[in-house]
C-alpha cells in the first residue's frame, strides 16, 4: 500500500511538472496598459473577496485577471482563492489547479518576492494532499485528480458579470431578480443586462451592461450617499463653523445638511466659551450636538467696569452739579457787593466758602469723569475683545519703554458685527 501510494504521489508530482512546463511555455502578457490596468482593477476585486470570504468571487475575478496580464502576483492570489474554496467543497480540482500556479509563482517570481518562499511552503502542504487523494481514489478504482479531471482543472470560460460595490450593505439586482449581496459574480446569457445596485442611505443606481459571450465583465457601483444632518441644541447666536467654514448662527430650525462623512465642528459666540467637536455623519443620518457655552470672566468683567462706569459718570454729575451751586451762591453774593449793599462778615465768609467749594468740585469733577471715561473705555475693550479663542485673537498686554515713556500697550482684534 506504501508503494502504490508512493508510486501515486509520483505520477501526482511528475503531471504537476508536466502541467507547469508546459503552462509556463505560453504567457500572457497584456498587449496594451489598458488591459494591464483591467488586469489590476479584476486582481484588486479577487483580493477583496477573498478578505471577505467570498471565493468563488475571487476565484472568477483573479481568473480574468490571470487572462488579461499573466503575473506571479496574479497566480499566487489565484492559487490561494482555489485553495480556500477547497476547504469549502472538497473538489479535488481546485486543489491540483492551487498546487499548479503556486510551482509556476516558485518558478517565476524574482528571488527576493516573499511570494516566492509562501508559495514553495503551501505547495510542500498541497503535494501530500493530492497524493493522498490520489492513493484513495485508486483504492476506489478510480484515476488519479489529474488523469481523470485534468481537463477540469482549468475553469471553462463563462459568460459572467461581476458586481461590486464600494459601500456597506450593497445588494444587486439583475433584470429584476432576488437581490442579492455584492460582490457576486453570476452567470448569464450574452447580450445586455439590467443592473441595479442599492445600499442603506445611498441613492439606487441602475445602468445597462452588456455582458460578451466566454468573458467577465467587471461593473462596480460607486453609489452617491444620501446627505446626512447636523442638529444643534446650543442657546441662540451661537456662530457654527464646520471645517472652518462659517456656515449659520443658532438657532437653526431643520439643521444644516452635509454630505456622508467626519467633520470639524466649532461653536463659538462672543463673551462665551466656545465648544469644538469632531461628528461623524451617517448617510441619510441626524448627528445633534449640544453645548452649554457659559459666559468668559473678561465678559463679567466688562459688566462690572461698566457699572463702574455708570457709577463714576453718577458722582461726576453730583459733583458738578455741586461746584455750579456753590459758583452761583457765590456770584449772587458778589451780585449784591456789586450792587451797593454792604455784606456783613458772615456772608463774606459763605462768599469765601462757596468760591474754595467750587475750586474743589471742579477739580473733583475732572477726576471724577476722567476715572468714568477711563472705566468706559476699559469696559468697551474688554466687552468687544471678547472674542471665542478659535475665532479671535486674545488680547495681548505687553510692556512699552521709550525715550520719557514707560507703559504698557493692549492690542487686540474687534469683531464688531
């Protein structure tokens, strides 16, 4: 048994030689860049599907690529789909068709592709299993996988289409059938094919494919997402800007639309804090951002400079008010002197007291309305400075010395709407 199953793995080994040798005298190369970049486009859908376990997809996709632009690139994926979908149906033909491209990958590729050494491991594992299957089938009276199905081992050419899609949860419908999820490949007739593709919170897209008799034919969607909406529950006048874009102020009734995707969004208003936050947006989906933007302490500042304000203007009023009284006491009394009338001693003295009074008001009053324009001017800056940090500059203090002049300078940028 020993040797009939030695003898099985030989004649296994010597028609995979066979079968390289004389596979590896005739390659395809692509005739044109057109038919290289088809060759790219099919490898990179087989190399999606195998990723996402749909082999027989894979196995269609990098046979087509395999046609267009024959690589060892291409063989090697090609042999991994055959030998994946193997563990799935047992069927012995794609195993010999495996160990087939992964000898001519061993044989073709450049010494330093790590294909290369993947490959002559794989075939180590796939030779002992075909010979084993072999050894089993000549126990049953049967021929070896490559004397009976050696035809077998090379796909027949099909009319088929494969349809994918880029977004998540695409199905296909073809001329009105089960939809179905993509990719698949499907067989059909030669001639012209209905073809819908449709995927949640994307818009349908339905186009006329013609599929070519013995070929397959690569359709992919690239379904447009429906746009999603950004609600925001922030107090009124809040200015919103979404990837530095100013696009509203608050409140917005409906929300602001935007296409499917992750945005930069920052919530700003003058006196309060500003609020910024990365959404990420659904297709046809609602994302609401709420915040609490509390009042800066340079806003209740501002408040407090000008009730100071108010309160400096308030005494600059009484003193003036003061020092007028006191001049017309004393300028009725100077009125009388003027007159002829003989003042007695103490209207002398109140004629002195309001005259010293008045000086003093006056004097009190420039002071006074000096600190009240002074607090205006203070309570005005702080008030209009007060911009949002991502919006506006902070104010800036900074020393100033000069030739007789020592002091500070305050700078800063107005946002006066």
């Amino acid at each position: 048994m020993a040797e009939c199953g030695r003898g099985g793995m030989k004649r296994a080994i010597g028609l995979l030689s066979l079968l390289v040798v004389s596979t590896a005298s005739v390659r395809v190369y692509a005739q044109d860049g057109g038919e290289l970049e088809r060759s790219k486009r099919y490898f990179e859908q087989g190399k999606r599907a195998i990723e996402d376990g749909r082999f027989l997809v894979a196995i269609a996709a990098l046979e087509e690529a395999q046609r267009l632009a024959s690589r060892p690139s291409t063989k090697f994926g090609l042999a991994t789909a055959l030998r994946l979908q193997y563990v799935v149906d047992k069927e012995p033909t794609k195993l010999l068709r495996a160990a087939v491209l992964f000898r001519q990958v061993v044989l073709e590729a450049p010494e330093d592709d790590e294909r290369r050494g993947k490959a002559a491991v794989l075939l180590a594992d796939l030779e002992p299993e075909l010979a084993r299957i072999d050894e089993q089938r000549q126990r049953e009276g049967k021929g070896t996988v490559a004397e009976t199905e050696g035809e077998g081992a090379v796909l027949q050419a099909k009319t088929q289409l494969l349809v994918s899609s880029v977004a998540n949860g695409s199905v296909i419908t073809i001329d009105g059938g089960k939809a179905r999820s993509a990719p698949l490949v499907v067989e059909v007739t030669p001639g012209s094919h209905r073809v819908r593709g449709d995927a949640p919170g994307h818009f349908a897209d339905e186009r006329e494919v013609v599929a070519v008799e013995g070929r397959l034919v690569d359709i992919e969607f690239v379904l447009r997402a429906k746009p999603g909406v950004i609600v925001f529950r922030v107090t009124p006048g809040a200015r919103i800007t979404v990837d530095d874009r100013l696009v509203g102020e608050t409140p917005v009734a409906n929300g602001i639309a935007v296409a499917a995707g992750t945005y930069s969004v920052v919530l700003t208003r003058r006196g309060h804090g500003f609020h910024a936050a990365e959404v990420t947006v659904p297709p046809d989906g609602t994302v609401v951002v709420s915040a609490a933007l509390p009042r800066t302490t340079q806003r209740l500042v501002s408040y407090w400079l000008a009730s100071g304000t108010v309160a400096a203007a308030a005494a600059g009023v009484a003193t003036s008010w003061l020092a007028m009284a006191a001049r017309s006491r004393a300028e009725d009394i100077e009125a009388r002197r003027r007159a002829g009338s003989a003042l007695m001693p103490d209207e002398v003295v109140a004629h002195d007291d309001d005259v010293g009074r008045h000086n003093s008001l006056v004097a009190a009053s420039y002071v006074v309305w000096a600190g009240a324009a002074a607090l205006g001017i203070a309570a005005g800056l702080a008030y209009f400075a007060d911009l949002p940090a991502p919006q506006g500059q902070h104010p800036v203090l900074a020393p100033m010395v000069g030739e007789g002049v020592v002091g500070v300078t305050y700078s800063s940028v107005l946002d006066i709407p």
